[in-house]
C-alpha cells in the first residue's frame, strides 16, 4: 500500500487497517484481530477479478440462504412495526400526541393565526375584492328588494339615493374595520376568533368524522403493505418477480 500510494499519508494506512496492525502483535490478546484479517483478505479477493474466491458453489449456497434469513427476518420485523402502528391509530394515540405537542405552543399557534388574520383583512386587494362583492350584493337588493318598491317614490330617484348610501355605508364599514382591526380592542377580537378556531379544529364533530375516515383509510393500506411484506420474494419464480415488477411501475 506505501508503495502503491494507496492512500494520500504513509500513517493512513494502519489507521484504515489497524486489525491488521493488531493482528501481528505476538500476544495471545490480540490474535482475534487474526480473524478480522482473514475475513478482510477474503473480501478483497472476492471483490478481485483476478480471483474466482466468492463464485464456487458453497459461497452461493452460503449466500443464498443467507439472504433467505435475513429476508425472512426482516419481514418479520416488518410486519411487527407495522401491527405496532396500527395499533397505535386504532388506541387514538396519534390524536393525544398532536394535542400534546400543539398544547405547550398553543398560545403561539393563536397569535401566528390572529396576525395572518389581521393581515388578510387589511390587505387592500382583500378589501378591494371584498368591496366588489358587497357592491354586487348592494345591486341585487335594489332591484329586487321588495321593501324598497313600496317606498312611494319613483325609481328614477330612489334607486340612485340607495346606491349613494350603500356606497357610503360600504366605505365607513370597511374603514372601520381595518381602523378596529389595527387597534388593541381588534387585536384581542382576533386572539378571541383564533382560539375558537383552533378549539374548532381539535373539537369539532366534522373533525371526528375526518379523523375517523382517515384512521380507516390508513388501517386498510397498512393491511395491503403487510400482504406485501409477507410475501416470500425468494420463493417467487422469475415470472412472477417479472410480473410484481410491472405492477410496480405501473
């Protein structure tokens, strides 16, 4: 390795192979690392083109079976994990984890969603397009209001005198609520309005409903991946790992 300049500094290399460097150390101690250099001198010849080492018939069969137990374990596992997480949904725990978290941050999940709020309804394009559509609001009730066509004057002046004063009442309306929102009293206004929202989305009956659909939507796809998991990929015939692989992508 030094005279290949296998690596950049002579002193990497007892460093990257100190088995090998405890391995010749004639103590009784240190002859386990003996086997570590066995094993390492193993690998490189398997890795080798130059060498057959890794291609006989006993190191296949040693390979083969070797993957079969580790598959065989691993889905076990698997499946184990996955039995645990089902569980786990179908107890709520997931429910209290999220009320657990969210509890110690709740004050600040309310003034984050207060301030977002605040912002939305002072924005101008916000504004803008809420204006318009009490505008077109204001347009269908003076046509079609009843109340106003047994008011004893003609069209021709009742109906612009309304328009002036719906656009006067939409104004002032909109004004003051960007004027309140901005102040201390809308501020508390908006705290009070996240709470209930936040108090909605934890408690709501639409949220049971919810959770419940997704808790079965989850339970049935960990079900299709323990079918997954279980099967024996190493039994399978190579048509049928041809056959899994095109269901994969598609």
């Amino acid at each position: 390795a030094l005279k290949r300049k296998t690596h950049a500094q002579w002193f990497f290399f007892p460093i990257f192979n100190w088995y090998d460097v405890l391995g010749l150390i004639p103590m009784q101690a240190f002859r386990p690392f003996r086997l570590l250099r066995a094993v390492s001198m193993y690998m490189r010849l398997r890795r080798s083109e130059l060498s057959s080492v890794g291609k006989d018939f006993a190191t296949r069969t040693v390979e083969y079976i070797s993957n079969i137990i580790t598959e065989e374990v691993s889905d076990r596992v698997a499946i184990r994990i996955l039995d645990d997480y089902a569980e786990e949904i179908s107890d709520g725990t997931h429910l209290r984890i999220i009320e657990a978290t969210m509890a110690p941050r709740r004050e600040e999940i309310e003034e984050v969603l207060a301030e977002h709020v605040r912002l939305l309804m002072t924005n101008e394009d916000t504004l803008l397009s809420f204006g318009d559509l009490l505008r077109l609001n204001l347009e269908q009730a003076v046509e079609s209001s009843s109340s106003l066509h047994a008011v004893p004057l003609p069209n021709a002046i009742l109906k612009p005198v309304v328009r002036v004063v719906g656009e006067i009442i939409l104004n002032t309306t909109l004004e003051t609520i960007q004027a309140t929102l901005d102040s201390e009293e809308g501020a508390e206004s908006l705290r009070e309005l996240s709470a209930s929202i936040v108090d909605s989305v934890l408690r709501s009956p639409v949220l049971g409903e919810t959770t419940t659909l997704v808790e079965e939507i989850t339970l049935h796809v960990i079900e299709h991946m323990k079918e997954t998991v279980s099967v024996k990929k190493w039994a399978l015939s190579e048509e049928e790992k041809a056959e899994r692989n095109e269901q994969k992508h598609n």
